[in-house]
C-alpha cells in the first residue's frame, strides 16, 4: 500500500525520484525499493514523503459495507 501512495504522490508532483530523495535527504536507491515494495517504510515515513511532494495524506476510518460485494458475487 505505501508503494501506492509514494508513486502516486511523486507522480502527482511530477518529481523524479532523484529530486524526492533530495527533498527527503536520502538518496535515489531508497525512493526505488519504496517503490518497488522491497522495502516497506512506516506510516510517518509516508507522510513526509507526501508532504515533501507537496501534498497531504488524509486517512478516515469508517464504517465496513460489503453490500455491494454480495450483489457483485451473485452477478
């Protein structure tokens, strides 16, 4: 999932993954196994990587509907 979050935060930002590691002041090695889900970094680690692409990371907790899924399976 934070493999998700980082690619498309760096896409969204139209940033290398040179330039995100130079934000974060890591190095280019490291932004590549994030993204290619070799290594898995913890939850604030994402956030600074969103933030540092200039974005916001919002999470929400709600309640679980799986109505939908039974009428996809009886489908």
């Amino acid at each position: 999932m934070s493999r998700n979050l980082i690619v498309e935060a760096r896409r969204r930002a139209g940033i290398t993954q040179r330039e995100l590691a130079r934000r974060l002041g890591t190095h280019q090695p490291v932004i590549a196994r994030w993204e290619g889900g070799r290594t898995e970094p913890d939850f604030r680690t994402v956030v600074r990587v969103v933030r540092a692409c200039g974005l916001d990371l919002n999470v929400s907790l709600s309640v679980f509907d799986d109505h939908d899924l039974g009428l996809i399976r009886r489908a």
